[in-house]
C-alpha cells in the first residue's frame, strides 16, 4: 500500500547477503500526478522510514520502492533524494534520475507544496485562521488507518504540513528528517528562545485523529507561534 507511511513492507535479503527494504506502490504515473505533493510528502516519509529503522537496527539496506510501472520524474527524484532506487517490478534496481535536488531543499519544498494544497482544496489561508478552519472540519469525523489507510494518512500529512508551514511563516525553521515521533520528520524552528527546537506537526496530527481537541494541533501551533 503506498501509503502505509509507518512500516516497511518488505524485509529481505539481497544479493550478497545485503540487506532489501522494499516499499511497494502500485499506482500508476497518471494516478500519482494527479497528487504530486502528497505523493511527494508519501514517498520521502515511506523511504526516510526505512532508512530510520534501518539505523535503528545497524544495517546499511538498499532502499528499494517498487513499482509496476516507471513514475513521474518528480517521484524518482523525491526517491532518490531519501536515499532510495526506484525498481519496476522484478527487474533490476532503476539508475539514479538526473539532477536529483538536496534531501534539506526538497524537504522544504515539498511540504510547503503540500501545505498550499491542503489550504487551497479547503478554501482557506496558510495561517492559523485556516488550520484552525481545517482541523475543525477533519476533527468533526475522524478516521482510522483501520478504516481507510489512505484517507487516514493524507489526513495526517496534510494537515501536519498546513500546521508546519504556518509555524515556518511566524518563527522561520526547517523541515528536517529525524525526530522521534512516528513519522520520521520533525520540524526544526525557534521557541522559547531556543533556535533549534523540535516540533512534531505530523505526530501531532496523529493525536488529534485519536484524541480529539484535546489534542489540538491549532494550540501546538499557537503556543510555538506565540511571543514570550
């Protein structure tokens, strides 16, 4: 499932005894196009993922994310930049795309994407007005990764890249991978006087789906946001 963003989905071994983390999504170009910042978001988290439980476990895998058919350039970039090969099928692991961008800029640019997205399908600013207009409207019928994986995630991502970039636009910070949280990116921003304090947008949006307002990440956002 392309969007199981908090697992691998296959464990092996390769050639060589080295180690094989392998993704899988089965969309093909046309489908992920037609989402290309959440498809974006999805793939740098689901290879970042790997490469997490990887360290976790003192292995040094090849990252493959396998499809049926030969993606977007965006994505293979996006794939590549995480650290990842793109493999069709049972064939043999893609080269590395041209001009593949810096894991730190894309990371920036593509949850700032998917940020903007989410405020314009909803008809709202990136701001807290708007987050709190969007989580207000997610937060009145939550939904399970049980229920709908799919549904389930693109809630999390989009609504953690809205609370982000709204953080980012008041107090500046960048995206960066790591964090402890479930998913592995965290948000790197002032707070208390702290320049290089970590926020967690995404786990946050993960609370809420399972708490409710207790768990706001309209108040996350406006106690980071909010002056001393």
């Amino acid at each position: 499932m392309y969007a199981s963003l908090d697992r691998v989905d296959i464990m092996s071994e390769g050639e060589g005894g080295r180690p094989w983390y392998i993704q899988t999504d089965h969309r093909a170009a046309d489908e992920i196009e037609q989402t290309a910042e959440l498809s974006t978001v999805f793939a740098l988290l689901r290879i970042l993922n790997a490469r997490r439980l990887a360290d976790s476990r003192g292995e040094d895998p090849l990252l493959l994310y396998v499809m049926t058919s030969p993606p977007p350039a965006f994505l293979s970039q996006a794939i590549a930049a995480a650290g990842g090969r793109v493999q069709i099928g049972r064939g043999a692991p893609e080269q590395l795309p041209a001009n593949v961008p810096a894991l730190d800029e894309l990371l920036q640019a593509a949850f700032a994407a998917l940020a903007q997205r989410t405020a314009d399908d909803n008809g709202v600013p990136v701001s807290i007005d708007g987050l709190a207009d969007v989580e207000t409207a997610l937060a009145a019928d939550p939904i399970s990764a049980e229920e709908d994986e799919i549904a389930y995630w693109t809630t999390v991502v989009s609504l953690g890249a809205l609370g982000g970039e709204v953080i980012r636009a008041a107090n500046g910070g960048r995206w960066a991978a790591g964090g402890r949280g479930t998913l592995p990116v965290a948000l790197s921003t002032s707070f208390n006087g702290d320049e290089k304090s970590l926020v967690n947008p995404l786990g946050k949006a993960i609370k809420l789906l399972a708490n409710g307002e207790e768990d706001s990440l309209v108040y996350l956002v406006r106690l980071v946001t909010s002056k001393p």
